[in-house]
C-alpha cells in the first residue's frame, strides 16, 4: 500500500480551540463536549456524561474559534490527554482542554485520522507529548507537528468502510442496551414506585450487603491474574463483563476482597459516588465499591431498585474529603417490595437483560477485531478484501 508523509497541521483546514475565559454555564440548553465525554470504544462523545451547557447567545458570541462542526475530530490537550473523539450532527461546544480538527477533506477522510490517532503507537507519542508539571497538557503546534502517514483518499475510505461497519455495530448495540434498559426501568416505575399499597423495607430484605478490598499494591504476585477487580470508573453501563484491573487468586486469599457470583449488582460508594452496574461474571470489588447480592434470584429487581433510588443515596452520601455513601445508609433506605410480586417481575425483566449481557460480549468480540485490525490496516500489512470477507462474516 502506497502512502505518503505529512506534517498533520498541512492535512487540517481549521483548527477550533477555545481556550480563554470560561463561559456562563447553565443547567439545559446547548451541551459543552468536556474530556469525560470522550470515552474509549465510543467513536462519537458521550452526551449522557454532558453537565454543562450554555444559552444560545453564549453560543453565538462567547466562543472565539467557533464550534465543531459533523465530522470534527476532537483531540483533548489537558488533564488526560490524546483521548479522541469524532463529531456527530450534534450541535455543541467544546471546552477548553480540547480542540477540534476539521480536515482537508481532499486529502484526508475525517474518520481516517479519527482511527489512526486512536492506534496505540500514536497514543503512546502523544503521551510523550507531555509539558504539563501541574497537569498533563499537550500544546497545539506540537500536535499539529505529528508526522502522519496516509495513503490515497481512495484507500482510505476503504480503511475506514471496514472499521466503521464494526463500530456501527457495536453503537447499534449500545443503543439496544439503552433501550432494553430504560423498558426494564419503566416497568420497574410502573410495578413498584407508583404503586402506593406495597409494604416499604429495607434492602436486606431481597438482598445481601458484601464490602470490597484491595490486594497490597506492592505485592506483584497479587495482580495481572485473571480475576476481575472492580474499581468505581469500571462501573460505566448496565451490565460489566470486564475490568481495567485484575487479580491473582493470592490476591484474593490475602485481602479483603471477596468473590462475587454473576448477576450481583455493585454500586460505587466513595469519591464518584453512585455508579451503579450488575457483573456479568464472577468478579471481585475494592473498597469504594459494595456489592448486593440478591435473594431467590432477584438479580434484575435489586439493580432497579438500587438504580431508582440513586438520588436519594447521593443526597445522604458525607464526608470531610470524598463523598461516601455508608452501609448503613444503604440499609436505612424504605424500598417498595412484595416478595411474590418482585419473582413476577423478574420474569419479565430478566430476558432483557440477558440480552443486554448478549450484546454486551457481543462488542467486546467485535472490539477485539477492530482492534486487531486497526493497527495492520493502516500499516498496509493485512489485505483489504482479506478483511473485509473476515468482517463480513462476523456481522
């Protein structure tokens, strides 16, 4: 595959950074992009993790450098550097830890360089980008002094047709678990938050409290085994079936921690407090972490439960330095509950679920792939029609 060599600043049309004065924010309105939206395996922001927003005319006149526009890429320059994003039709602003690159669209597909910057070897170097003391900080004219290697426009659009098949399939799946979510939530509102006759108890009624712990860190023997250790950022959809940490069976004999049965739900209770997710396998949990286990099978009632009651726990959650919810204000929560009505509705809900789990292993599959592919496609080592049968027969 034939390519050619640029300075990335030469490949890009304009460049929108805003840094300067922060703007009057607001609670509703026009949503500003921040860096926490910017997740790993999400190819567009992540509008749910929006706080901040602005009015129209802060829109229209306070932002110098103008808004990213369909097809922007988003690169962030302060705090955690090198996260990448691409635009969608959403009409946003960007904060001022990140810039957006509209390309040269003659030489340069948007999704090309939305990939090839998100390839490890290219996110190890703008890590070594770094000037920051206080806080890691990436200055535009270096990034926009990265050598980049591309080939034709025509290549390219190939490139990006078999990557992008993959990520549509996982957003397509994202959006499912969405959906089979907020089904199971309405029904759960419908079951038991409107309906003033049920019995209110405490949650050690349909299930049990478990606490978390964490292997000694200077023990290297305790980590990188094969045992899932949850820490609160892990805690990022409905259902879990993997962790950025992992430990060793003698980690697990030597701590605190303990082994966690599938379909348990966890809940985050200290520092980013009420995030909340039900394990698709045994797992394990730190501290900040606790677990409920549920009784007669009650997986999916406990998760809503917990998941309705997520404001009323944040709203009683102290602390001198983080916020933390206690056991014993888990335990001081008055829950709906009717012990044959909650088995009726698990019934119900459970499928939906299970479908959110199939879905959920179903992208890490096709994550695997893409990442697999992404690095050798660009580099010209693997054959395009070679990969684009292979991805034909996964999807």
């Amino acid at each position: 595959m034939k390519k050619y060599q640029y300075r990335l600043g030469d490949l890009i049309e304009r460049v929108i950074d805003n840094r300067g004065k922060t703007p009057p924010y607001q609670n509703e309105g026009i949503p500003i992009i921040e860096v926490a939206s910017i997740a790993k395996n999400n190819r567009h922001p992540d509008y749910k993790k929006v706080n901040k927003y602005v009015n129209t005319e802060t829109y229209k006149s306070w932002f110098r450098s103008g808004h990213p526009q369909n097809g922007d890429v988003l690169v962030s320059t302060v705090g955690q550097i090198g996260k990448v994003s691409i635009m969608d039709e959403t009409v946003a602003c960007i904060a001022q830890n990140i810039v957006a690159l509209r390309v040269k669209k003659e030489l340069l597909v948007p999704d090309f360089l939305y990939y090839y910057l998100i390839r490890d070897s290219v996110q190890d170097f703008l890590q070594a980008m770094n000037i920051g003391s206080a806080q890691p900080s990436i200055k535009v004219p270096h990034l926009l002094d990265l050598t980049v290697d591309i080939p034709t426009i025509e290549t390219q659009k190939k490139i990006v047709g078999i990557l992008k098949s993959l990520d549509d399939k996982i957003e397509l799946n994202l959006k499912m678990n969405e959906t089979l979510e907020e089904m199971a939530m309405t029904l759960y509102k419908h079951w038991f938050v409107e309906n003033e006759d049920l019995e209110r108890v405490s949650i050690e009624e349909f299930g049990s409290i478990i606490g978390g712990g964490t292997p000694k860190t200077t023990v290297a023997e305790y980590w990188d085994g094969n045992i899932p250790w949850i820490s609160v950022k892990d805690l990022n959809s409905a259902v879990i079936i993997e962790t950025e940490k992992k430990i060793t069976e003698a980690g697990l004999n030597n701590s605190s921690t303990k082994l966690l049965p599938p379909f348990s739900t966890v809940l985050s209770a200290r520092g980013t407090i009420g995030n909340i997710s039900i394990i698709g396998k045994e797992m394990t949990m730190n501290q900040s972490c606790y677990a409920i286990k549920a009784k007669d099978e009650l997986d999916c009632f406990v998760f809503l439960t917990l998941k309705s009651s997520i404001n009323t726990l944040i709203s009683q959650s102290h602390g001198s330095v983080f916020n933390t919810i206690t056991k014993d204000t888990l335990k001081s929560l008055e829950l709906p509950f009717n012990k044959d009505f909650a088995i009726k509705f698990e019934k119900k809900v459970k499928p939906m679920f299970l479908q959110i789990l199939s879905n959920t292993l179903e992208n890490k599959e096709l994550q695997d792939i893409r990442d697999y592919l992404l690095p050798r496609l660009l580099s010209g080592e693997i054959d395009l029609s070679k990969a684009e049968k292979q991805v034909e027969k996964v999807l």
